[in-house]
C-alpha cells in the first residue's frame, strides 16, 4: 500500500498539481494529465478495463475546482468539465509521477509495463 503524501497542492495558475511524497519526492502533474488518468466507471469500463474517456476530448484548460481526501488511501477531485465521480488512491498519483528511471508514467521514454489502475 502506498503511503499517503506528506503535502498536495494546486497552483491554479498553471494547473499543476503538486504532490510531495516521504523524503521529499515531489511530482508536478498537470491537471489535464490527472484528468486523463481517472479510473471512474465513467471513465474505464468496470467490465474489461478499457479506457472510455478519450483524453483529447478532455479541454487544455481543464481546472481543479476542489479536492479532499477519502480516508487515508485517496484523493477526491472534483473538475471544471462537470466530472466528480473520480477517486484518485495514491498509487495511481504516485505512478503518473516522475519514476527513478525517467519520465513520468504514461509519457514518451517512460519505459515501464503499468497501467493506473
């Protein structure tokens, strides 16, 4: 289980969100890239996994317009576009960061064999 981060924040102005995990790692994740990675049934097929959202349907400008945590495993985010249903657990935060070997999940050169789940 990964441990919950030490500080979240959110600059607005350039729609990062900011992770802090222990020792100080810290990821900068641009909203629309967490956006992309919600793995609510609206957005990933509760039956095969698929991915339901396209995320060039998701807008460059998309915002964070609040978020809160859900126990001590997640993070709720609630979006400009209207979505809210999203339910981020650390993990899946902590694999769309930057990795020991490179960029981060999901980006060109990422070179790792793991999907958000």
């Amino acid at each position: 289980m990964t441990q919950p981060p030490t500080a979240i924040n959110y600059y607005a102005q350039d729609r990062i969100l900011e992770i802090t995990w222990e020792a100080g790692t810290k990821a900068r994740l641009s909203a629309r890239h967490v956006r992309a990675a919600c793995g609510c049934a609206s957005c990933v097929d509760e039956r095969t996994g698929a991915r339901i959202l396209d995320p060039q349907s998701i807008p460059e400008d998309i915002d964070i317009i609040a978020m809160r945590p859900v126990g001590n495993y997640a993070l709720h985010i609630e979006w400009s576009d209207g979505h809210d249903t999203g339910i981020y657990p650390w993990e899946r935060l902590r694999l769309l960061g930057p990795h020991e070997h490179g960029p981060a999940h999901g980006q060109e050169g990422c070179g790792c064999h793991h999907e958000p789940k």
